[in-house]
C-alpha cells in the first residue's frame, strides 16, 4: 500500500525552489501569527517577489536584509491579511519551539534564481 504522503519523483520535478536576496523587510502587525514581509530578488528571470514569514522569533529585521534563502516560487499567490499578497513560500527548518524557524540558505553567496535541485 502507497503511503499518501509520498510524493512521485514527477511531482517532486514540478516544485521550483529558487535562490534569492532578501532586499526589503516590514513589520506585518496585520499577521495572526508575529511575521515579517519579506520583499526577495530572484534575478532577471524571475524577478521580485513578496512573501510573510514567521521568521521573528530569530532573526530581527537588520540581519534579513541582503541575506540569501531558498523559496518555491511556484505556488499560487496567496492573499495573507486584508492587503498582503504572498508571491512565494520562504523554507525553513522548523525549531523544536514554537515558531522558532531556521531559514534555509546557500553556505555561499551564488548568483539569485538559481535552481534548487
């Protein structure tokens, strides 16, 4: 019997994980849970991209910004509040505490778009 939580390795394929540059961080008062909007340059390909992020427990916005991270940026957009649209979802590893996340990037700085493979 198929455990329904495996994924096929075509399915696996369609996830677009990109690197990209945290250029712009704000305050998200609006989020149910303590959040950041996070504004992040995946290069000339595919652009800039906004997307909340539950990240506060950790990091203060200072250290965010130019900071690379690895994100799906194929996901349909998705409305977070009344006026903030999320364009991508940001990976992290969860924290043994509560919203404690550890955000995934590169161990070098690398050129943003690339393809997370």
């Amino acid at each position: 019997m198929e455990d329904k939580r495996d994924l096929k390795w075509e399915e696996f394929e369609r996830v677009d994980m990109r690197v990209g540059t945290i250029i712009q961080v704000d305050d998200f008062p609006e989020a149910r849970k303590p959040a950041y909007q996070l504004t992040i340059d995946f290069g000339d390909t595919i652009g800039i991209r906004k997307s909340s992020a539950q990240i506060t427990k950790r990091y203060k916005k200072e250290d965010l910004v130019n900071r690379q991270i690895v994100a799906v940026v194929n996901f349909p957009k998705k409305q977070i509040g009344k006026k903030f649209m999320s364009e991508c979802l940001v990976l992290g590893a969860l924290g043994k505490e509560e919203g404690d996340v550890i955000l995934l990037s590169p161990d070098s700085k690398i050129e943003n778009g690339l393809k997370i493979s």
